[in-house]
C-alpha cells in the first residue's frame, strides 16, 4: 500500500473539567491515502468530532488542553509545528467541512466576500484573478448561475446550496484532504445524495483523500474504504470497509447495524443497544462497553483490552472475544 498521506498516531486529546483531566479522544490511530476515504462512526460524543478538531489544532482551549501523540503530514507532525505554518496549513493543504453549514457561514458576509477571502489568503489571489477562481469554485459544486450568487447573503441560499459553499470553499485550494463532520446530517434524503455524489465526483477527479465523520452506517457503505468504529473516545474496531460489513467483530459495532432499520424489512423491528453511553467521568474499568454488552465475561471488566487481530489484514478490534482461550470461543459461538 502507497504511503499515508496523513498518518495520526496515539493520538490523545485531554480535556480539564475542575481539577480533573478526561481524555475526550483517547489514543486513536488511524492512516489517511490519497484518493480513499475513511470514515469515523459512532454515537454522538464518543469523540468523532474532537478527533478531526484536534487533526487542525482548532480545539476549544480551555476546556481542551493541547492534544498529545502525533499526526504526521508530509514528515511534520502538525502538533508541535508552529501556529503560523498550521494556519498555512489549515484550509489550503487540510481542509474541513463542518456539521451545519448555517452556522459555520457568517450570515453579515456575501458568499462571494466569503470565497474571495480563502482565495487572497491562501492562493495570493486578488482583484478579478480571485472572483474568476470564486465562480470557478461555485460552478465546479454545481451552484447555477453562480455569478449571481455570489452576491447573496448565507440566509438567501437552502441547506443544500450553502453545503455546495462550504464545499467549494474547502476544495477551492485543491486540499490533499478533506474532512467532512457529518456532511449530510442537516440535509433532506434527496439533497443528501446530490452533495455525496458531488463528494464523490470531486474525489475522483482531485485525488484527495477524505475523513468523513457520520454515525449514518449507510453513508458509510456508499462512500467508505476503509472504517473506524469509535466508542467511549476510543477506537474499538478498525478495517476495511467490507471487512466490517461482512465480519463485525465487536459487540458495540454489532449493535449499531442492528439498531439501523432494514428495509427490505418493513415489519422488523429495530434492535437498540441496551444501556446508554456513560459521561466522561464515569467511563467503567476494562473494556467500557461491558456494562451494555450482552457477551460480557469476568475478564471484561478489570484491566486495559488489547488489539486483537482478526482474519482480513489490517482488521483489528478492542474485544477480548477474540483472544482465543475456551470462555471467548464459546460466547462468540452463541453470537453467531
């Protein structure tokens, strides 16, 4: 396999709450490639979002305090680099998408005051050399007639368009990646289709890779290469996307396919995961699913969970179901 162009490496975001530390992203590793895409899935709070916040340095400072580990591109590792060269950075070479286009646009600013900005900062360009890149941009998403709306405020557009924006404003410095927060999460089912192809297509044709942060298993099966299954501010189960599909190997990830509704079943019933996700500060010893884990054995609940390996190469999970010994070989067969 080519080498990553962004590899994250034990990568631990802290975050102080009184006097107590809690770490919101707790050693998660995972390899980005040019013209793949991975994404992060899991419940809300389990430290999707932080993750991709704590990849760009644009953390919540206090509560977060600077993150720890590495995340390296292009041999630098853009935790220790100074602000000015992650600024550079920033928007021009990692670009993001973020969860509510409404609010991630300032609503006083035209959209074509907005773009021009990215262009003068990050491209040198001004004066007509700038607006010809802007419309270039908008076209390039799909907006019509985009000279004209360059000159409309964010409250003028719908959700999907302002989504094209924030779009053509991250792509428009042609970023080695992309980082997509729940691109489709404020988005109507037909909208959400049009701004995955839109993704997809400007893939393909610029090579980049994108990490694509979405707890929709479905956005996962249509865009997805590879797949990181975070629970608890930890990554409890990683690999390609087919392997996941075809063999889940951690409850927590079983649980999320069987909470999704089939429709090729219309009288099934959805199956929840039991229990609900435990606060921050109170995250139980051993693996912290046991406590909603229907296959939970003594050895479960004390000590840290290794990495287990399973059968596809690169498959890897938080789950001493697969350790081997007599006790997880029986549960897992009453699994299947």
């Amino acid at each position: 396999m080519p080498k990553p162009v962004l590899s994250v490496k034990d990568l631990v975001t802290p975050l102080q709450v009184g006097k107590n530390v809690y770490n919101v992203v707790d050693h998660v590793s995972f390899d980005l490639h040019l013209g793949k895409t991975l994404a992060i899935v899991g419940e809300s709070g389990c430290g999707k979002s932080l993750t991709a916040l704590s990849i760009l340095r644009i953390l919540p400072e206090p509560p977060c305090l600077p993150p720890q580990g590495e995340v390296l591109y292009k041999g630098q590792n853009l935790l220790t680099i100074p602000d000015k060269e992650m600024r550079e950075i920033r928007g021009k070479n990692i670009a993001m998408i973020f969860q509510d286009p409404g609010s991630a646009l300032n609503p006083v600013y035209t959209i074509g005051s907005q773009l021009l900005e990215v262009a003068e900062l990050h491209l040198n360009l001004v004066g007509e050399e700038a607006t010809e890149r802007v419309i270039q941009a908008l076209t390039e998403v799909g907006i019509p007639s985009p000279e004209e709306r360059f000159f409309d405020y964010p409250h003028q557009l719908s959700g999907g368009m302002k989504q094209r924006v924030m779009i053509a404003m991250a792509l428009m410095c042609e970023p080695d990646i992309l980082i997509a927060d729940e691109p489709t999460t404020a988005l109507d089912v037909t909208i959400q289709k049009q701004v995955l192809d839109l993704m997809r297509d400007l893939q393909k044709r610029k090579g980049m890779a994108i990490l694509l942060i979405t707890h929709d298993m479905g956005v996962v099966a249509e865009m997805a290469d590879e797949v990181v299954v975070m629970y608890t501010s930890q990554a409890i189960e990683r690999g390609e996307v087919q392997a996941i599909f075809d063999q889940m190997a951690h409850p927590y990830t079983m649980g999320l396919f069987a909470s999704r509704p089939d429709p090729t079943e219309k009288k099934k019933s959805l199956q929840p995961i039991r229990g609900t996700v435990p606060p921050l500060s109170e995250y139980p010893k051993g693996c912290r699913f046991h406590t909603r884990c229907p296959y939970v054995m003594p050895k479960c609940k004390e000590g840290e969970v290794p990495c287990f390996s399973i059968k596809n190469e690169g498959h890897e999970t938080l789950c001493w179901l697969h350790d081997g010994t007599e006790e997880s070989q029986e549960k897992w067969h009453k699994k299947s």
